[in-house]
C-alpha cells in the first residue's frame, strides 16, 4: 500500500549566522505543497519543483534540501548543515522522515560554478 506524506516547500538561500543556518525565504516566489508516495524518484521531485515554481533557470544549478528537525539538532553540533536532497535514496530519506516530522522543502538555485559538494545536483533546464 502506498503511503504519501506532505512536503511544503519555500524558495530561497541559506545562510549561517553565529555558527546556526537559517534558510531566508525569497516572498515574492511563495510556497508550494507537494505530496510524495513512499516510492517518490529525485528526477519526480525535481520535475515537480521545477513546474510548480515555473523554474527557467538555464545555467544554474537547482538545490534540494531541508533543516532536521528540531528533536534531532538537539543532538548535534549547532552549526551542523542543511540535509541536501541529491539522489534517490536521499528523496527516500526524506519521505520517511516526514512520516514522523514536520519537514519543510527549502529550494534553491546558484550559478553552475564547480560543484565542491553535494554531488549530484541536478542541472535545471526548462524547454
């Protein structure tokens, strides 16, 4: 049986201040309410974020990715980063913890410099 969660995403950028990273929210763009099955596939979740945001962002790289949530940053050091969503298994990850946890989606895009981390990210293209 197929379970879905609900996944509500924000645009914007991280940042970190005083060793703590805050996800600052771009206002104009919105949000977004996905809902995604236990068996939801990176490509689904990145074509989903792309047409819903109406993204043409040819050049740039999209990012996927979330803060843990508060029950688990109490047990890690505060400056601990952003989970990034880059493949399957990490979509997967990230159904199975909004099973248990509110979970808010932060994307955001940059300009397709080198890639120093995070490795795959998905080149987004709209045609």
């Amino acid at each position: 049986m197929q379970i879905m969660v609900c996944l509500a995403s924000v645009y914007g950028a991280w940042t970190i201040r005083d060793r703590k990273w805050y996800f600052e929210v771009d206002k104009t763009r919105g949000g977004r309410m996905f809902y995604l099955q236990d068996d939801c596939k990176h490509e689904e979740l990145v074509e989903m974020v792309v047409n819903d945001y109406m993204l043409q962002v040819s050049g740039e790289l999209l990012e996927l990715s979330y803060p843990l949530p508060a029950a688990m940053m109490e047990k890690l050091p505060t400056d601990s980063p952003p989970m990034y969503v880059t493949n399957d298994r990490q979509v997967g990850s990230l159904v199975e913890l909004c099973k248990e946890h509110v979970v808010r989606l932060c994307v955001s895009t940059r300009v397709g410099m080198g890639r120093n981390y995070n490795e795959p990210i998905h080149e987004c293209v709209q045609e």
